[in-house]
C-alpha cells in the first residue's frame, strides 16, 4: 500500500510534467478563463504532495 501511493504520485507528477517539458498543454480547455497551464500546476503540486507522504510512510516503516 506504502509503494502504491509512491506510485500514484509519480504517474501524476510525469502526466503534469511531461507535456510542460515537451511543449504542448496537457488537457483542452473546458472552461476559458482558466488557461492549461493552470490544470499542469495543479497536477504537479499534487503529484509532488503524494510523493512525499509515500516516501514519508516508506521510510516510516
């Protein structure tokens, strides 16, 4: 369970990361006021947030 909240935080920290490093936007705009980049934060500050507590809870016991 500890490994799988690791994983969960690296698969959405590469999907914010990897289409910001190779230039394109992650995901449509559903709303036009509130542009990609936005939604790309938002997944990468999440997916940092869930790493550290997996490595936490790994190192933890």
């Amino acid at each position: 369970m500890k490994l799988l909240l690791l994983l969960i935080g690296v698969f959405v920290l590469a999907v914010g990361l990897v289409p910001l490093l190779i230039g394109f936007e992650l995901l449509p705009l559903t709303l036009p006021e509130i542009p990609a980049v936005a939604y790309q934060s938002v997944l990468i500050l999440s997916g940092i947030i869930i790493v550290i507590h997996g490595v936490r809870d790994n190192a933890a016991g």
